[in-house]
C-alpha cells in the first residue's frame, strides 16, 4: 500500500473526501498539480473522513455533502469540534438546503461539483489562509433564503461595540474587508481587527459562520426581492 505523501511546512495539505472515485481522483490530480498543495489523503465516506482529518490533521478538506456511513454535515461537525482543518463543501445543487446545515455545523464555504480547476484551487488556498468563501454571490442567497424557513435564533450581541454590530452586519451584506474599510475611512488592518473580535465575542468559527449567525439572529433579514444580479443583497 502506497505512502499518502507528506506535507512541506510551506504546503497546504488537502484531504479530498467524495463517494464518487470519479471525483475524487479528479480533484486530487488537480491538486497535485500545484507546488503548494499536497493531498494527504482521500476518503469514500463521512467516517473515513474523520478518521483521515484526525490522523493526518490537513488545512483543508473538502467534503462531499450526500455519502454513506456518515453525510458530509455530520463528518464536518465533528472535525469543526476537534480541530482547526477547515472544510469546504462540495454539492452538485447550488440552492440545496443541506449546504445551509453544513455552513452552520462549521464549513467555511462551498463549490460546485463542476468547479473549474483555477477555482477548485483558489478556493483550497482561500480558506486555508483563514477566510471564507464568500465571494460568490450564490452563498450568500443560499443563506438569506434558508434562514427564512429558520424560527429566530436570538443570541445576544450587547457584547458587542456599536462599531462591531455594524461590522457584523457590512459582514452578513458580503462586504470585504477592503470594502468595509472603505465605508468606515478606516484601514483594512482596523476591520480585520473588528472581525476578530467579532468572532471571539460571539464564538464563531469564522466569516461564513457571521453570516449564518446575522440572518439566524435577525440582526440581517433577507432582502424581499433579488437584485438585477441575483444575490439577494440589499444595495446602499
């Protein structure tokens, strides 16, 4: 049996996790093709996920959502809950419900299954460095059009400054950090700082568990009409 290779230290490993060996041979020869990202394992279902991330204990997994044994939700879950591997999960539909439940249990965004190859690994080097898939505007009307089925899940934000309630909220409208920056006349190191501590006080894994957290909460509703974009924002 071959030796899943190692990671260098400058090196993002990746564990690939879909039931279709289609895919995941597909997306690990992907991978592999970048200096600096390795695939330290690939696994065929939920629990052999876990069991990799844990021993190999990669930046990044990417998790099919749908897979026998254990579905990608529950794997996510449990490696949000033990360690700092980051996951993104990867669906076939772009509005399936099951998305919303993985971004609440703690994955950091998600693709679709035809991602292209330039994406696939932008997206690995994203979310390894701390971010949040946000950019695509499809994650963000995925989340303000199942909150809406949610009852409201108040969670107290008087811990919050003035400054950082408004942050959370430029945040939850899928403003950058270079665009909040820009409407406060502030630099980008003072946002970053603010959505630091924005996380900390609420116990939010990262960006995509804000925007959960903004719409759940009430402090963001969905707009009631999409924009000439489709993105479901509200515009300023």
């Amino acid at each position: 049996m071959s030796t899943p290779p190692t990671a260098s230290p400058s090196s993002t490993s990746v564990v690939v996790a879909d039931d279709q060996h289609t895919v995941r041979r597909g997306f690990t020869a992907i991978l592999s093709t970048a200096p600096d990202l390795t695939v330290v394992g690939a696994a065929a279902d939920g629990l052999e996920a876990v069991r990799l991330v844990r021993e190999t204990s990669p930046d990044v997994v990417l998790m099919d959502i749908r897979m026998p044994r254990m579905n990608g939700i529950e794997a996510v879950r449990r490696i949000a809950a033990s360690g700092p591997t980051r996951a993104i999960m990867i669906t076939t539909f772009d509005l399936d419900s099951y998305v919303y439940d993985a971004l609440a249990a703690g994955a950091s965004g998600f693709l679709l299954k035809d991602v292209t190859a330039a994406e696939l690994m932008a997206a690995v080097r994203v979310v390894a460095r701390g971010d949040a898939l946000l950019a695509p505007s499809i994650t963000r009307r995925l989340i303000a059009e199942f909150a809406k089925t949610r009852p409201p899940a108040p969670r107290p934000h008087d811990r919050l400054t003035a400054r950082e309630l408004e942050v959370l909220r430029l945040l939850a409208r899928g403003l950058s950090n270079a665009e909040i920056a820009a409407e406060f006349v502030v630099t980008e190191h003072t946002v970053k700082t603010h959505v630091t501590r924005v996380l900390a006080k609420l116990g939010l894994r990262d960006r995509a568990q804000a925007i959960v957290h903004a719409y759940e909460s009430g402090l963001v509703t969905p707009a009631r009409s999409p924009d000439p974009e489709g993105d479901g924002q509200s515009r300023r």
